[in-house]
C-alpha cells in the first residue's frame, strides 16, 4: 500500500464516525486490523511511521571501491626508520 494511500484512509478514519470494517470495504482493504494498525501508529509517531521501510539486506560494497581504498591506504605508510627519525628532530 502506498504512503499516500494510507494517509489517506487514516485522514478519512479520523474525520468522520465510520468503523475500520466499513472504511476497509468502502477502500478495498482486505483486512481492517491494518486500518487500526495504520491509525495507531499514526497517533504514536506521527506520518514517519506511515512511510514504507527499505527490505532486504543491504548491498554489499564493489569489489572496485574496496580496491581504491586499500591503495588509499597503502600510499599513507610511514616510514618510520631510525635514520628517518633522527632527520625529523635534527
């Protein structure tokens, strides 16, 4: 179901007196527990909680990206010799 869609019947459930079985048949919604679900949540959270959540796992970096960053990291050795040392306070 679509945010606005849900916006929508919750904005109609609570502008009038019609029950959450009378609104999911007049809406074409199968299951009215998904209408109080919606209401509920809206009056806990607000419209964030009405908007559709990211599902499935999140995507892996690219084989390319990790390449560049470990040649960032190599070009960042310090050396860190004695000789090397002994210039820096001389």
């Amino acid at each position: 179901m679509s945010f606005e869609k849900k916006i929508s019947v919750v904005k109609l459930y609570l502008s009038s007196e019609i029950s959450y079985q009378d609104l999911a048949i007049q809406e074409g919604i199968s299951n009215p527990s998904m209408i109080c679900s919606w209401v509920n949540l809206f009056r806990a959270v607000g419209l964030d909680a009405l908007k559709p959540n990211q599902k499935g796992r999140k995507k892996k970096l690219d084989k390319h990206k990790i390449d560049i960053k470990a040649k960032e990291t190599e070009e960042i050795i310090v050396d860190t010799s004695a000789e090397h040392v002994k210039e820096y306070y001389n």
